[in-house]
C-alpha cells in the first residue's frame, strides 16, 4: 500500500506495521514493497544501464578510435581505470547514504545527485579533445551514473520482503541484459554524432530515473539514530568486513567473487577463441559473434526470469545457484568439445542460461543473508567490490590456463574449463551459508 507524504510522493507503506529501515524492530510479518516502488526502481535502474552501460557497448570505443587510431589498448586502460574506480565508490556511496538523514529519506538524494552529476562527465566525454580528457569523463561517469544502479539496489535491500526478492532480481537481470542491446541499437543509430551519442543514452536514463526519486521516498531518515559517526576510520571499513560476525554474508562475498570470476575467464576472450576455432582473424569472427552474442542474451533472460521466479517460488536460493553453475559447466564442456559453430553456440546458451539462473538467485542470497537493514548501503556496496575484483582478476590469471601445454595454439580448453569450475566452486560455497536456504 502506498500512503502520500507531506510532499505528495508516495511511500511504500510496510504491511501490518513493519517498520521502515532504521527504525527499532521487532518480530514482525514479513515487509512487502508496494508494487509502484517495485517498477518504478526497476524502471529506474535500466535508466541507468542505458546511461552507462552505452560507452561500454560502443561510444567509448568510437571516440578511442577517433582520438588515437589504431590504439585499441587505450580502451582497455580506460575501462580497467573505470573498474578500479566503480570499486571504490560503491562502498563509499553505501556508508554515505546509510548515514543520510533528510525529509527525502537515505537514498533518493544520492540518486538523483549522482544522476544529475553524471550528466557533464557524458558531455566531457563527448568533447574530449585527447584520450586523456576522455579518460577523466569516463572516470566521473563511472563514479555518477555507474553508481545510480548500485545506490537503487540499496533501496531494494532496505524495502524488499524475502518472497520478493528473486523475482525483482530476476526482472533486473532481464533488464541488464536489454540495456547493451538497446545501448548499441542508439549509439550505432548517433554514431556519427559525439554529442548524441553519449547525451541521448543520459538524457534517457535520467527520463527513466526521475520518477522513482519523484514518487517514492523512502521514509524520512531525520530521526533515525546512527550507531557510528561517519569517519575515515568508517569509511576504510567499507572495504572490509568480519567474518566471525558476519559468517553469511562474508561466505556471499566469496560465492559471488568466485562465480563472477567463471564468468569473466570465459567471456573475456571470447572473440579470440572464435577466431581460432574458424581459422580466421579476429576482425573476421564479428558475425559469428553476433550470432552467439544474441542467443546469450536470451538464454540469459530466461534464465534471469526463470531463476528469480524459482527461487521464490520454492522458497530456496542454494539448490537454484546448484543448477546454475550445473547449466554453466555444461556450457564450458561444450565448447571445449566444439569442432563447429553448432556445438559452440549450444555451449555458450547453456553458460549464459547459467549466468542469468547465478544473477537472479544469488542476488536474492545477498539480500538475505544482510547482517544489518539499516546498514544495508554499506553492504551492497561491499558486494560490488568482489564483482569488480572478479572482473579485474580473472582476465589476469587467464594466460595461466591458456599457456598450458605446448603449441602455437593458445589452450582454450583449459581456461573454459577453469571458468566452469570457478562457476561450480562459488556454487558450492554457498552450502554452509546458515541463515538462508
């Protein structure tokens, strides 16, 4: 049920008197977010893919190839710098906004700051004289629009109830892997435009983020008590967390970083192993990547949709997570056995299925095995820090499996294999995980 505050927003209003983040509690039936709040937040988070999800895709990599010609590596070092940059912030973002106390409640001002602050970093973006200045933009962008994702997913953890929880991570996770497919279809549309191509995608996600800050608020925070001052000593415990005290949630943390980093050992040299398989240059493999690249996404949304809902529906995360990195190794085993484009796109269907079953499911975990509500920003933001870890790790120890063995040929069977038991290894972490099922 939604009930207007004194400023005419709608607040979700939790069921049989729960009570809203940070206030004293006490058993209670389980809280339920209002259905508004529900796609108003998931609206607004796909807002925020397009917005910064759009230069991963392609705007990026055109204006590194207008600024410096034939240097593709300097992609690399702008999106590795964006990485390192996403990683620090997300906790920061989370001790901030769990410390926030305004009329307008502990999120909604960061988000629409963060929103309306990552605008000039597009627009630095699209007037980059040198690869330089690009790199600054991109950088602001990544700790502005690239946090608006992350900063709604707090609110998630603060509102939603446990039967929720899959299903809206499911629903998430089909939208992320809609955002790039629509990132591409506008920038390839504006390709030739610098401004369109990065100020349409921002003015978009900032059309689609608007109206969750407008019409939810998520309870006036003024006279929420804060256990902790917020210090620098705070802030660095951002990075770090107990495991003795929070067992579940550190064993997550591992779950996550484990499986993500299957994830990136297979998809990160995706377009070199195509261009072995075929025997052709990697500039030559781009239609059979676009071909694996659109069954991915599919099987991903099935599997995000279908996974978020299981778990729910069972009331079960762990057996969930089983199969997705049963569905995952499958993949990687398939591709190993390839000797034909068939083969390789039914594998890498089944790895995808996998990844979207582990997003939806996993993510219900996350916010299960939360150790505190009310510092629930602090905590999601930690988990950004093993994606960003596991994204920046794994393509490094990749050229350890891929140089195993002998022969002109790089061993893609051994890093595909290490992926699929990346994948299965964060899985079974998730078993002795006490508080959730």
């Amino acid at each position: 049920m939604a009930v207007p505050d004194t400023a005419g927003a709608l607040v979700a209003e939790p069921p049989n008197g729960a009570l809203p983040p940070g206030a004293a509690a006490g058993p209670a039936p389980e809280r339920r977010a209002s259905r508004q709040f529900l796609w108003l937040s998931l609206i607004a988070s796909f807002g925020a893919q397009l917005a910064y999800v759009t230069p991963v895709v392609l705007s990026l990599a055109i204006r590194v190839e207008d600024l410096t010609p034939g240097r593709e590596q300097n992609l690399g070092y702008l999106t590795g710098i964006g990485a390192v940059v996403a990683l620090l912030a997300g906790p920061v973002y989370g001790q901030l906004s769990d410390r926030t106390r305004s009329r307008f409640g502990r999120r909604r001002p960061w988000i629409l700051g963060a929103a309306l602050a990552g605008m000039p970093a597009l627009l630095v973006m699209a007037f980059a004289p040198n690869v330089l200045v690009l790199g600054v933009g991109w950088v602001l962008a990544m700790a502005t629009w690239g946090q608006v994702g992350v900063l709604i997913g707090m609110s998630h953890a603060d509102w939603l109830g446990e039967s929720q929880r899959g299903k809206v991570s499911g629903i998430a996770g089909f939208l992320a892997a809609l955002g790039p497919i629509v990132g591409s279809v506008l920038a390839g549309a504006v390709s030739r435009n610098d401004l369109l191509l990065f100020l349409i995608p921002g003015l978009l996600g900032l059309v689609l983020t608007i109206p969750f800050v407008l019409f939810f608020n998520d309870t006036d925070s003024r006279n929420q008590v804060t256990d902790t001052p917020l210090s620098l000593r705070a802030l660095v415990s951002s990075y770090r967390f107990s495991f003795t005290r929070e067992r579940d949630f550190s064993i997550n943390w591992f779950v996550r970083f484990f499986f993500t980093a299957g994830i990136y050992l297979a998809t990160t040299f995706t377009s070199f192993y195509v261009a072995q398989l075929l025997g052709v240059p990697v500039a030559d493999a781009g239609s059979t990547l676009a071909i694996s690249g659109g069954v991915g996404v599919l099987a991903m949304i099935v599997g995000a949709l279908g996974g978020g809902w299981l778990s729910d529906r069972v009331g079960r995360r762990k057996p969930v997570l089983l199969a997705a990195a049963a569905f995952f190794l499958a993949g990687m085993i398939l591709v190993v056995l390839a000797d034909g484009l068939p083969l390789f796109y039914a594998g890498m269907a089944l790895m995808n299925l996998g990844i979207g079953v582990f997003g939806s499911a996993d993510t219900a975990l996350m916010l299960d095995v939360l150790p505190d509500r009310e510092g629930a920003g602090r905590y999601v933001g930690m988990t950004q820090v093993a994606l960003q870890l596991a994204h920046a790790g794994a393509p490094l120890i990749a050229p350890v499996f891929l140089a195993i063995g002998s022969g002109a040929d790089k061993n893609y069977d051994a890093l595909y294999l290490a992926a699929g038991l990346f994948a299965v290894l964060g899985a079974l972490l998730a078993l002795p995980i006490r508080s959730a099922r």
